[in-house]
C-alpha cells in the first residue's frame, strides 16, 4: 500500500504558476473561441466562469448555426470566385451577410457579392468591399484593437446589453449588427463613434420593437435599465 504525502511548501510553490499558467491558457482559448462559437464556459474549481449570456444573443439556435454555415461556404465562394485576389471577410449574423476587405478590380467586387447572395439562407448582403490595394498586418491590428475598445465601451455602459452587438471593424469603419430596438441602435451607434480611432459608423442592425424584445429575453433575465 503506497502512502502518499503532501507537497513541501518549495513543491506547492512551483505548482501554482504552473496551474495559473494553464487556467490563463484555457481564458484565452476560451476568448478565441467564443467569437465562432457562440460562447464558451470555464470550470475553474467546479465553477463556470465566462459563460455567454445566451439571452443576449437573440437569434434563434438555428439561426446561429445557419449564419455560421452561411460564413464556411462563403469563404469557399469567394475562393472559387476570385481567387487569391484581393482581401474580403464575410460576416452572417441573422442570415444578413457584410463584406468587407478589398480587391482590385469592380468585377471581383461584383462576382464576390454574386457568389455569396447565392448561397441558401442568405436573406440580405451589405457588400463594403473596398476597390485597392490591401490593407497592411498594422492596419488590420488596428482594426482588432478599435473592435476591442467599441465592445469594451458597451460593456462598460449600463443601459445597454453589450453581447446584443456584432462589432465588424475594417479600415477604421465601424460596422454595427444585432437585433436591436431603435434605442438601442441610436446608443449603439453614439457610444461607438465616442471611441479613439473610428472613421465612420455603419449601422447594419434588424430593427425589432420593444415588444419583440420582451419576447426575446427570458422572463428571469436581468434587464437593461432605460436611460
């Protein structure tokens, strides 16, 4: 029968960062997943931490698995389409597609738009694609950080969800999804042109009304309070 002992306090100690270490890891995985993923839950001690409010959302399960199906195949479209030509990013949210990015010419522009609006489920298409050059890795970084501080911003506020937003950034112009009321849209729109670094702000949002909203949030959820 083997006995076993506990660590000596020089064990523990080297112990410690190594489990901070691996629960930072898992955050940041986490983080880098929920953007595709919907959301995702840390167990930290038998505790969930981080998990999406799924009540913010506000689409449908079938929904959320149709935009993200609408966004794997249009990638694929857009490869057959132009090729490596040029930049374009394809966002679904609620089965209404943005694109974003550049490429060279007006045709690859208008094959992009005519390869995506094809695809099933595809309701409605915003095509922002710039005609030029593309954007540098510094450019792109900027973008993610203006991203960041939009969404930090709406965390921050306290009369709006911030998880009922989809923040797109591209060349320093903000674009705004979600389905929102127009209070919300109006807020949402105001708080985001505060942020340092914004161009311009895009509202691509599905207008509900404040009834529809009552439907979409759980009866036990926490509400927003109205400015």
């Amino acid at each position: 029968m083997t006995s076993r002992t506990s660590p000596s306090p020089a064990q523990a100690a080297t112990r410690a960062p190594r489990t901070l270490r691996r629960v930072a890891l898992a955050a940041l995985a986490c983080i880098s997943l929920s953007g595709a993923l919907g959301g995702c839950a840390l167990l930290i001690g038998g505790a969930a931490v981080g998990s999406a409010l799924v009540y913010s959302d506000r689409r449908t399960s079938g929904a959320q698995l149709e935009d993200q199906g609408i966004e794997l195949k249009g990638a694929a479209r857009v490869k057959e389409a132009i090729g490596e030509r040029g930049r374009v990013s394809l966002t679904s949210f609620n089965r209404t597609v943005l694109l974003t990015g550049e490429v060279p010419t007006e045709a690859d522009k208008a094959a992009v738009e005519a390869a995506v609006s094809k695809l099933e489920n595809v309701r409605s298409l915003l095509n922002e694609l710039a005609i030029g050059p593309t954007t540098s890795l510094v450019d792109r970084s900027n973008d993610a950080l203006i991203t960041s501080k939009v969404k930090a911003s709406y965390v921050d506020a306290r009369d709006i969800f911030a998880n009922a937003y989809k923040v797109v950034t591209d060349r320093g112009i903000v674009y705004l999804m979600g389905r929102v009321t127009e209070r919300e849209a109006d807020r949402g729109v105001a708080i985001a042109r505060g942020v340092s670094g914004v161009v311009k702000v895009v509202k691509a949002f599905e207008i509900i009304t404040e009834a529809e909203l009552a439907q979409t949030v759980p009866k036990n959820a926490p509400t927003a309070p109205a400015p």
